[in-house]
C-alpha cells in the first residue's frame, strides 16, 4: 500500500488542487507506518502558501490546510501522535490546531504551549525533544541551553545517562567549527 500511496499522491500533487488535499492526507496516514510528520509537513506547506497552484490559492490557504488537518486527525488511530509529532515539528501554531482540531483539553497543552513560548529555542527545543524521548536529537540543544553550571550538568546527565557521547562529541565538534 505505500508503494500505492506515494504514486497517488505523486499524481495528485502534479495536478495541484485543493479539491485533492483530503486524499493527499489519506495518502500519508495510509502508509504503513503512516507518515505523520510527511504529512504535517504537507500541511504546514499548504498553510504557509508553500504551493504555487493557482486553485489552492483560490479556496484559502487556512481553509484548505485546516481541512486537511481535521482530516488527518479524523483517519488517525491515534491523536496524541498526531500532537506529539507537530510538537516534535517545533511548530507552537501546528500544535496548537492540532490540540483544538483534536478536542483535547486545552488545559493540557495550552500550559506546555505558552511554557515553551517563554523559553528561549535552544531550551524549548530541548524541552520538547525530552518530552518526546528523542534523547539524540536532545543533546545539540542540551549543548547550545547555556554556560551555566546547571545546563552543563543537565548536558552531561543526558549524555551519561543515554550513552550518547559519540553525538555529543559530534555536536561539540560542530559547535566549535561554527566558533
């Protein structure tokens, strides 16, 4: 099926449509895995006027993405991969219309939202990379947070404690190539 999938989509996207963003979507969450992320990504696309198609345009670009969106969260079995893979995206308005598309409970991911908000990236990123256990893509912003004394031994706590010093050498060689 996601041999299928992809050459559907392939086909659909070429005519660029808007009438084709609900079948575009069922393209990705049909895959096996679905393609969360590929298919946020699409969205996220649509939303921002990443496509030039003169009958996307014509619909509504907000429209159109949010449709989509509804859609994705309608074929899903599981919602909360749907919020954690916008989360991981590191787009704070994706995951929101993703909480209130979804009906979870705003009091849930309103706080986290606006907490992330608050932070500076580097930390937010961090944040969120924890939250969803990504404990490799963890440590560049584990590195980057700050000089204090309290960022350093966070930074090594999660390097330790991972077993993830061949990416923190990595990250720290890169760091000093950008110096």
């Amino acid at each position: 099926t996601t041999w299928l999938c992809l050459r559907m989509r392939e086909v659909m996207q070429q005519l660029g449509c808007a009438d084709y963003v609900q079948p575009i979507v069922a393209t990705f969450a049909q895959q096996e895995p679905p393609a969360l992320e590929d298919a946020l990504s699409f969205l996220r696309r649509l939303r921002d006027g990443g496509f030039s198609s003169s009958a996307v345009k014509q619909k509504g670009n907000s429209s159109a993405w949010e449709v989509g969106l509804e859609y994705l969260i309608f074929l899903s079995q599981d919602v909360n991969a749907i919020f954690d893979t916008a989360l991981g995206m590191y787009d704070f308005e994706l995951v929101q219309a993703v909480g209130s598309k979804s009906q979870k409970d705003p009091r849930e991911y309103l706080p986290l939202l606006a907490e992330l908000r608050a932070l500076p990236l580097a930390q937010a990123r961090l944040r969120i990379n924890l939250r969803l256990k990504r404990f490799a893509a963890a440590v560049p912003h584990a590195l980057r947070v700050g000089a204090t004394a309290e960022a350093a031994e966070q930074a090594l706590l999660l390097i330790r404690e991972h077993g993830l010093f061949s990416e923190a050498l990595r990250e720290l060689q890169a760091l000093d190539a950008e110096e």
